[in-house]
C-alpha cells in the first residue's frame, strides 16, 4: 500500500481558486436575480442560504474535536469526528428552531431557538465530556496550544503530560464548543427556515393540492432534508479545513477559517440554487 | 498451511468498478420503473433497492481511494457529504419524466460533486490527487443511492408519487394526501442514514494492513442488502402485497448470501493470523 504523508494543509491562500469561487457565487447570485425576478422570495431565499451555510462553516472551527487520539488521552477535545460532532449540535439546534419556525413565532424567534438548541447540545455534551476524562480516566485539562487560558488565565504547562498535545478539555474549548454549537444551530434553522417559506409557497400549485395546509408536511420535511444536506456539506468541508483535530477558537488551525468562508459562499450557494429550483421550476 | 500472498494493492482497478457500479444502477432503476409500467404493478420495485446496492459497492471503493490519503476527518464524513450532496440532486431529479429523472441525477450531481471537491481540493487546498473526481462520485453515489430506496419503497421516483401517496396497508387503500408519503412522512431521512453509513462503513470496517478489495467490495454488497431490508419493510405502506414479499425475499436472501461469502473471506484473511505460532523463548541460556 502506497503510504502518503497526511495532509497538512498550511495556512495559506489559492488565491486563483478563491477568485473562482467568488466568480462562481456572483454567477448564481446573478442567475437567480434574473431567472427570479430580482429581489423576491426567491432570491433573499438563495441569499439566507448562503448566510446559513457560512454561519455553519465558521462555527465548526470552534468545535473542540479531538478523534481518536483524545479518546486515548494524548490530545484535547471531544473523541469523536468533526462530521458527527458538528451534525449532532446543528441537528439538535435544527430541531429547535423548526419547532418554533412550526408555532408561527418568526424568523428571529425561530434562529435563536436553533441557535440555542444547538449551543446546549454542545454544553451537555462538554459538560460530560470533562466529567468522564476527569473523574473515569483520571485525566486533567491540559491545553497544548496555549501557554495560559484566553478567558480564564490558568497556566496550562503544569497540568500537560510529556508527549501528549495536551489532554481533557479546557476551558476555553468547553466555551468554544458552546459558541460553534449556537453557530452551528443558527445556519442550520436560517437554511431551514428559508426553504419552508419559499416550499410553502410553491408547492401547493406543484402539487395541485386542495389548501395550502395540505402540503405543510412535504414542505417541512423537504425543507429539513435539505438543510440537513446542506449542514453536512458545509460542515465536512469545514472538517477538512481544520484536518481533524482542534483545541476551538484558541487553535493555530482558527486561523485558517476565510477558507472555509470561501468554499462555504460557493458550495452553499449551488446547493442552495438545486433546492430552491426543486420548487420553483 | 500457507499463507496466499495477495497484492494489496491491486484486484480489480477503480475505473472498472466505476463504470460497472454507474451502468448497473442506471440500469436497475430503469428495469425497476419499465417493468412496473409495462406490468402495471410494484413487484419489480426491488430493483431500486439493488440499483443503491451497486452504488454502495462502487462508493465504497471510491472512499477506500480517497481515504488512503488520511482526510484527518474520518471515514464517516465522505459517507455524510455523498448523502448531503446527492440528496439535493435526487430530488431535482425527481421533477422529470422516468426515462429522463436518472440522467438528470447524474448530471446534477456531477455539477455538485464537481463544485464541492474543488472547494476541498484547491480553496481549503488539501491537495489531495483524487480529491475532485472522488466528491464528484460520491455526490452521484449518494443521488442513486437515494432513488433506488425511494424506488423500493414506493414504485416510482417521481416527485408527486414521493409527495403525496395513496397511502394503503398491504394494498388496502386506507388514506389519500400528503402527511403519509415518503417525503411527507420523512421516510427520505431514514433512507438518508440507511445509505450513509452503508456506503462508509465497508471501508472503515476493513482498513488496515490487511485491507483486501474482495472482502471489503463483499461486505459493502452485504450492507446494501441490509439497508435494503428495512425499506423493504417500509414499503408495506405503500406497496401491494406480493411486492413488499418479494422485496423481503430479495433483500433476505441477497443479505444471507453476501452475509456467508463475507464470513468466508473474513476467515481467510483472519488464517494468517491464527496461524501465528508464540514467540518461542530462545534455547540455551
């Protein structure tokens, strides 16, 4: 078996792909602004999209996400994948905000209480996080990024084992964990919520039903099938950003984010443009 | 007893697998939906379900590509992008007539897959060689895979079958509308995961030193044909009866078949192994 070297993926910019990408998001901007009719349903649909699949892209760098190696206890974070951690907190939140995007309570209301769904996933899970690694293997919190915590100052090097990248879960990657879940669950409810609306006003001449109220279930369910799908593209492509492992916001690796930015604008933007078109063509 | 020796790197090349999957899907969704019209019933569903067989068997070969290079990510991940991706295509593709909907998927899901693996490879730059063509065929893979269950479950592929259905128990018609149908009723999120984690778990299961391509290529039909046994048990509420048994049939015995081959090549890549003899302790001291 040929063995190659892992990716590293430095810090810098294509800055030939990234002008592609801006191209490509300015193409589909414009064809849904003329194919649409301009500044309708439609098109601030494509637009929160968008915003959700950013928002999305952004929130899983402050995912702390540790894999294998923090289940063995040589690295910070939580031991799992970025896909499932970053699935779980935008699910949960996505639940959230679909329950009160489902009670009429609006567009703030209804991204908040995503956003909150999302952030006490995250909190729960951290919270249990700490308390396995701390009182069932015995593992203290150790950051080996930092020399102190950035929000609570505590000295780090102490507590670190030789040989590890550090260990448990800061401080500071709890908070963070938090912070990307709210984000998570943010763009995860803005997808949603701007596909039921523009679903819930095509679909009842699309499928000939008798009342508008007839279609609600298709809309709802194919409006959280999508932003489901569109979660998980932006949140893998952000986990290849951060190639695995992170500590959250107080990581190297953070700041390669406008990256992820970028292939979050273009991949959000023509998945956004398929599913609008499922209705509206 | 000898150990066979076997290449691991090598068995049947990715191109080939790559056609054979692509062409026996497209044509397993056309047989399901021809013969259904010519016949004028839902016995030959279950071809939908072995259209996403083969997609699984072609996507796990292409994950198995694409994850020797180490994503850091995980296997699971390219599981989630391929259903994340090809969920959107399938469903524009569900908008077109039956001989059109499988070419539309495929297009769009290129377009798609092709969009998303140069945002992985040049603007978040993982360089990875592979990196474009596996996104792009795994958006396909995930698109087919879907079509084939919602073709299982309920006969058709069109989206106002998926949206609204005569909801019937056993091919008792019990209800018309909307909220009982295979969109309405969310059944897509649970042929949405069935197919994600068969499509990831192959490889994740047989990576390692002893990675063979058979075994891992049999274990991926074995999962297809797994996951093709609860839509079967979904597709009581859409489908007549004699349907939904031989969709039960296919699925169980395709299951137990691929079940006891996996079984058997596990057992002869294990025989290295159990052949080991302990570590003697040296003599004479």
């Amino acid at each position: 078996m040929t063995v190659t070297p892992k990716p590293t993926g430095g810090v810098g910019m294509n800055p030939m792909a990234n002008a592609l990408s801006i191209i490509l998001l300015i193409a589909i901007i414009g064809a849904a602004w003329i194919l649409f009719g301009g500044y309708g349903l439609i098109f601030k649909a494509l637009v929160a999209v968008i915003l959700g699949g950013v928002l999305i892209g952004f929130g899983v760098h402050f995912v702390p996400v540790g894999g294998a190696p923090a289940a063995m206890g040589q690295a910070p974070g939580i031991a799992t994948g970025v896909a499932m951690l970053a699935a779980g907190a935008g699910l949960a939140g996505l639940f959230g905000g679909a329950y009160a995007a489902q009670s009429n309570l609006g567009l703030v209301t209804s991204v908040v209480a995503g956003g909150i769904g999302g952030a006490l996933m995250m909190a729960v899970t951290c919270l249990f996080v700490v308390l396995i690694y701390t009182y069932a293997m015995g593992i203290p919190s150790a950051s080996g990024k930092v020399k102190v915590d950035p929000i609570t100052g505590d000295t780090q090097a102490e507590y670190k084992s030789q040989g590890t990248e550090g260990h448990g879960l800061p401080f500071s990657s709890f908070a963070g964990g938090v912070i990307g879940g709210f984000l998570g669950g943010v763009g995860g409810t803005l997808i949603y919520y701007a596909l039921l609306q523009v679903y819930e006003d095509k679909l009842p001449a699309l499928l000939s039903a008798p009342t508008a109220q007839a279609i609600v279930p298709v809309a709802v369910s194919l409006a959280g099938v999508f932003a489901v799908g569109i979660f998980l593209v932006n949140a893998v492509l952000a986990a290849y950003n951060i190639t695995g492992t992170t500590e959250g916001f107080h990581d190297p690796k953070f700041s390669r984010f406008p990256r992820a930015i970028i292939a979050a604008l273009a991949a959000s933007a023509a998945c956004g443009l398929v599913a609008i078109l499922v209705a509206a063509i | 007893m000898t150990v066979k020796v076997e290449k691991i790197e090598g068995g049947t090349p990715h191109d080939t697998i790559m056609w054979a999957g692509l062409l026996s899907a497209l044509v397993c969704i056309y047989l399901g939906a021809g013969l259904n019209s010519m016949f004028n019933a839902y016995t030959f569903s279950f071809f939908g379900g072995l259209a996403a067989v083969a997609a699984i068997i072609w996507g796990s070969d292409t994950i198995k590509g694409l994850c020797s290079y180490g994503i850091g990510t995980g296997v699971p991940s390219v599981g989630m992008i391929s259903l994340g991706s090809g969920v959107i295509a399938m469903l524009i593709a569900t908008r077109f007539s039956w001989y059109l909907a499988p070419i539309v998927l495929v297009v769009v899901a290129v377009i798609i897959g092709a969009i998303i693996g140069y945002m992985a490879n040049d603007v978040i730059m993982m360089k990875i060689p592979v990196m474009r063509r596996s996104m792009t065929e795994v958006a396909v893979i995930g698109g087919l895979m879907l079509m084939g269950f919602a073709q299982m479950t309920t006969g058709s592929y069109a989206l106002l079958d998926l949206a609204a259905t005569k909801m019937s128990i056993l091919g008792l018609p019990i209800a018309a509308g909307f909220g009982g149908s295979f969109i309405g009723a969310s059944i897509i999120a649970v042929a949405f995961i069935l197919g994600a984690i068969a499509v990831q778990h192959p490889f994740n299961a047989c990576l390692g030193p002893s990675w063979k391509q058979d075994r891992m290529l049999m274990l991926a039909a074995e999962c297809g044909f797994l996951s093709m046994l609860p839509v079967a048990f979904m597709s009581v509420a859409y489908l007549s009866l004699p349907a939904v048994i031989v969709s039960v049939v296919v699925s169980a015995a395709g299951w137990l078949y691929t079940y006891n081959e996996y079984i058997c090549l596990a057992k002869r890549d294990a025989a290295a192994w159990l052949d080991a003899k302990p570590i003697r302790e040296p003599e004479g001291h």
